[in-house]
C-alpha cells in the first residue's frame, strides 16, 4: 500500500518504459510525491497516451512535470539524453514474448537494454539505479522450497524458459556492471501483476482477468502465480530508490499465490452476476500439453503447470517497511477498472 513520503523536491527521475502498464504507474506515484518525471517511449507520437493514462491515474494532468524522451532498448540514440542530469533512474521497460515480440528473441534486447540504460544513468550522474526484473529470475532448483532474494533461477536454454532467462540474465548483467561501474543499484522481482488499468495497455496477468469476466476462457489450466497489485509494486520501486539501506539489494514482490480457479471463485463471491461468465472447471494437465505444442504462449506457461510457488517478501517488508494488500482485493479492483474502462 501507498506510504507518506516526501515529496520529491524537484528531483528528478527517468522511468523507462512509459507506455507500460508498470512504468505509468510508476510514473503516476513518483508524480504524486512531487518528483520531476521524465520517461522513454519508443515513439513520440505515444507521449499523449502516456499523458492520458497518466492523467486517469492521477486524477489531473501532469503538466510540464512530465516530460518525453524516444529511447529504444535496440538502439544506442537517446538514453544519454535521456539520463543526463538525473537523481535515479527506474528502469521498468522490459521487452516481453508478447505482441509483436511474440516467438521472438527477448533475451538479447533485455540484456542489451539494460546495459544501455545503466551506462546512460552512469553518464547522466543518477545516484541510484533501480531496475524491475522478476520473481521468475529467482525459481528455486527445488519447486517445493520458498523463493527468497538469495535464489537465482538457473534454467535451461529451451523456448518455454525464454522470458524468464532474459529476466535472469538481465539483471546478473546488472549487477556486474553496477559493481564495475561503482554505481548503486537496487533490483524488485515482481510477481504476477494484477491491479487498476489505466486504458487498454495492461499486464498479461490482467488480460486473464479480462478474459475471464467476458466468457472467453471457459475453463482454466491448473496454473496459478503469486500476486502483487501494481500500485504497491510501484511504491516498492520508489522505496527502492530512496531508502538508505536499499542500495546493492534485491527485493522480490509477490503475495499470495492463488491458482486461477480461485482467481475466478473470489471474481465470482465478491462481483456476483458481473462475474457469471467466469470459469467453473479445470483442464486435465495432458490436454494443456498437448495444445502447448502449437500455442507460443502457453507453451511459456507450462514449465508452471500444477506448481505452487512459495516466495518470501520479509525483506522488502521489514527492510524497507513495504506492505502490500491482499490479493483478494487487488482482483476486485483490477475487476472493476476494467468494467469501468469499458474493456470487459
């Protein structure tokens, strides 16, 4: 949940990534606590959609607080003009099998991304660097034990571990070259994130959501993730960036794991006839298999299937003092945005 901070006075922040689920709730909460904002889109023409998701969040426009730089993680032009001059930099932006990366490589553009972002926040003279990787870049070899920051995911080079590899190696690059540098770094390993939309661009996690609300997915697999709400993942990310005793640590963020048949049960107990249309049954593990071997995207997914993961958020909760809010109703409120959006 949100804390009383400070306002920024006049610090300034690059988030990179402004057209991101993460990164305009990033933006909104460093806004809110009166931090001059500047954020990397790939293209300027999106800055007025950064602007109008920014603006739904906030509750008024961000005026000249926040400002635009075009930036790409594939190409050297921009990030040093982009990093020059700031106090930190929260490095959200991170390039997903999704969309149009869809079957492609995303481990060269997270890794290379990253080193572009941190030798700009090197140059640029940022105090700290934080940087969002994710819980997949801490699995435990033993699936039973619980997953802490001391854990690093070490996993095969097979298409289905391709996102979490790249969040992986990502963020050891990371570290390397923070150490190298002699710059202070910070990482948080979010979770499955659920939470508020602010238009049509949201998480993968929400888009289950989504489908589930309009009848599109009638049964569900026996997946299931620990969940952190966006906006306590962006409180994280600035305590992250400000707490003294944050600096060279890894923080993960995610709660309660719950399997999507509970995700549809409490979307069912909590919305009553808005959440008819939720899924009432599980698939047999062999029918997802099998259709995973000509479905990309579920073919991601399998190496979770029938997994309950256990991860541990005891040091982002008593170092910094985080304290995130229950899953339940961070899915009653991704629920109601999106009715409230007009997107289910």
């Amino acid at each position: 949940m949100t804390h009383n901070a400070p306002a920024g006075d006049s610090e300034t922040v690059l988030v990179t990534g402004g057209t991101g689920y993460v990164g305009s709730w990033v933006i909104i909460e460093l806004l809110r606590r009166g931090y001059l904002v500047r954020t990397t889109v790939r293209r300027l023409s999106r800055a007025d959609d950064v602007r109008a998701a920014v603006a739904a969040g906030l509750g008024e426009a961000a005026g000249e607080r926040l400002t635009f730089h075009e930036a790409d993680l594939l190409r050297d032009a921009g990030w040093r003009e982009a990093a020059a001059g700031v106090d930190y930099v929260l490095h959200v932006a991170s390039p997903m099998p999704v969309g149009e990366l869809r079957g492609q490589d995303v481990i060269t553009p997270a890794r290379e991304g990253t080193r572009r972002v941190l030798e700009a926040a090197r140059a640029g003279g940022a105090r700290r660097v934080v940087l969002t990787s994710s819980s997949a870049a801490a699995i435990p070899r033993d699936r039973d034990s619980v997953a802490d920051e001391t854990v690093w995911s070490d996993l095969p080079d097979e298409p289905a571990y391709n996102y979490s590899r790249s969040k992986t190696l990502a963020e050891q690059d990371a570290w390397r070259f923070a150490e190298e540098a002699g710059i202070e770094l910070a990482t948080v390993l979010p979770g499955s994130i659920l939470g508020p939309v602010l238009g049509p661009d949201y998480s993968p996690s929400v888009n289950i959501v989504a489908l589930m609300l309009r009848g599109k997915m009638p049964v569900v697999p026996h997946f299931g993730f620990s969940v952190v709400d966006v906006r306590d993942l962006a409180d994280l990310h600035i305590l992250a960036m400000t707490h003294p005793k944050a600096s060279g640590e890894r923080f993960l963020a995610a709660g309660e794991f719950l399997w999507f048949s509970e995700w549809a049960q409490i979307l069912r107990a909590e919305l009553g006839d808005a959440a008819r249309r939720t899924p009432r049954h599980t698939l047999p593990d062999w029918t997802v298999r099998l259709v995973a071997r000509v479905n990309p995207s579920l073919a991601q997914l399998v190496p979770n299937l029938g997994v309950r993961s256990r991860v541990s958020t005891q040091r982002a909760q008593e170092l910094l003092g985080w304290q995130p809010r229950p899953v339940p109703q961070t899915l009653v409120d991704t629920a109601h945005s999106l009715s409230d959006h007009h997107l289910v």
